[in-house]
C-alpha cells in the first residue's frame, strides 16, 4: 500500500481520490485499528485518479467507465490465479 500510494503521488497530476480514502482511513483507524486503506482499495482509488488526471478521458468518460464496472476486471483476475 505504501508504495502504491507513493507512486500515485509522485507520477500522477493529482491524487483526490487517494487523499479522500487516505482521510477516510484516518477517521476509520481512530475507532478501531484495524480498519485500514487495504491493498485493493488503495490500488482502486489509484486507478480512478490515474484515469482521471491522466488526460486521455474526459471526466465524463471516467465517470462512465467507473459506473460499468471496468475495474473490477483487475480484482476478478487477480482472485482467478488463486483458484486456478
């Protein structure tokens, strides 16, 4: 997760998406700590904002590739691995 978010930081235009997540997990951690920015979320916020400021896509776009789901591609894949 550590690196994740550093990455997105450094090479992306900007990051609203992890610093909303990261100021949820500040707020989640102080009830219970375990309550983390696990590895999934932090790659999922990193792709939103990696699509959104990369300017490929207009925000509507984004908006629209968002809400039809494309990125639970990468979790379904990652998971396959493990059951194959």
């Amino acid at each position: 997760v550590v690196i994740i978010k550093e990455y997105a930081k450094k090479h992306f235009k900007s990051t609203p998406t992890l610093d909303f997540a990261l100021e949820v997990e500040q707020l989640t951690t102080r009830k219970r700590a375990n309550l983390i920015l696990n590895v999934d979320g932090c790659i999922a916020v990193a792709f939103v904002d990696m699509i959104r400021s990369c300017g490929a896509f207009s925000r509507e776009e984004c908006d629209d590739l968002m809400s039809f789901g494309c990125l639970n591609g990468l979790f379904v894949l990652g998971r396959s691995i493990g059951f194959i």
